[in-house]
C-alpha cells in the first residue's frame, strides 16, 4: 500500500471529528440542544469531506504528487459515513425515533427530501469505490462516479435552505464548489500541469537566486 503513513493519518483525523462532536455533546458543551449541533456538525462535516474528494484530483495535476489520489477513496467513502451519521442524528435527536413524524416533518421541511436525494446518489458511489467494481464496470465504472458533481448541487441546496438566515459561510462552500467545477473544465485541467511546472521553476530560480 502506499503512503501508509498519509493515509492513516487522514483516517485518524477524519476519524476524531465526530469522536470529539460526540463527547462534547455528552459533556453538555455545545447548549442545550447537543443532538442537534451534532447533526449539524455531521452534515457540515459530509460536505467538507464531498471538497476534499473532488480537490484530490485538481491537487494531483497542479502538484504532481500521487499522495492525493491515494485517499481520494478514502475521503469519499468519510464523506458517506458522515452523512450516514448525519441521517441517524436527524432520526434519533430530532425525530426522537417517532416515524409517524417523518412524512410531517417532510412537508414543513422540503430541503429534507433534497438531502435524502444526495445520500441515495452517494450510496451507489460508495458500493463501488472498490477496484472490483472499477474492473467489472469498465468505462461505466467513472460514467456512474460523474454523479459527484449533481451530488454536490444537491448538497450545496440542501445546506442553503437550513442556513437560509446565514449565507455568508454558505457562499464560501459554493465558492469552494464552483472553483473545483471550473478547475474540471477541459482547458483548465489541462493548464494545470503546466502552472506546477512554472511555479516549480520560480521556486527554483528563487532558491538559486
């Protein structure tokens, strides 16, 4: 395997977020509705983590270093875990469990919906980041995985409308997304490489210099 310290290193962190929003919630430090900072946070969380996968690849172009690609899989598959975690949250903390309340809940809350689309478009995504699923779908395999970038509209939809009172760190994510949309487009990704060669010689020249 490679880059094993890396890789386990962004485990760990990824792993230590919801640890420490978990304890915090027991420790009664975040007010007095902890279950529902910790959805909150989770959500969050699953859409840093939705960044962080798709800036692997513009970071591997710009760079040159394959450590990025190399938890690309990784981050993806901590981005569905947190948004799984984010979906039982909302269940237990602010459901309470009652069913019966969900199709209720629903109505008065449509950006529900819109959120459950982006975790059904993440599952399939996740059932086969695996190299087996990569061998048996073929060209299929990066057709069905192009459903990241409607995933993250979705995501970026579903947040507008819960934080529709604070759209100031909304418009730093979809900022965020839009640069990572545009660094995909054909004469942009194929500038990349050529930046990291220029900026490599005047880190070079400056060195010498």
């Amino acid at each position: 395997m490679r880059f094993p310290i890396w890789r386990g290193l962004v485990f760990l962190v990824a792993l230590s977020f919801p640890a420490y929003w978990l304890y915090e919630g027991l420790q009664r430090l975040t007010g007095p509705d902890p279950g529902k900072v910790l959805v909150d946070n989770l959500g969050q969380g699953g859409l840093i983590l939705l960044l962080l996968t798709l800036s692997m690849t513009p970071l591997r172009r710009m760079t040159a270093w394959g450590g990025w690609l190399a938890v690309r899989r990784q981050l993806g598959l901590w981005c569905f875990s947190y948004i799984v975690l984010h979906l039982c949250g909302y269940l237990l903390f602010i459901l309470g469990l009652r069913f019966d309340r969900l199709l209720v809940d629903i109505s008065e809350r449509p950006y529900i919906i819109v959120g459950a689309l982006a975790l059904f478009g993440l599952l399939p995504l996740a059932l086969t980041s695996n190299r087996y699923s990569q061998r048996r779908l073929g060209a299929r395999w990066r057709q069905l995985h192009r459903l990241v970038y409607p995933i993250l509209g979705l995501a970026l939809l579903h947040m507008l409308w819960v934080v529709r009172s604070d759209i100031g760190e909304w418009l730093a994510y979809a900022a965020c997304g839009g640069a990572l949309m545009l660094l995909r487009l054909p004469g942009v990704a194929s500038a990349l490489p050529a930046l990291h060669e220029k900026m490599t010689k005047t880190l070079h020249k400056g060195v010498d210099g």
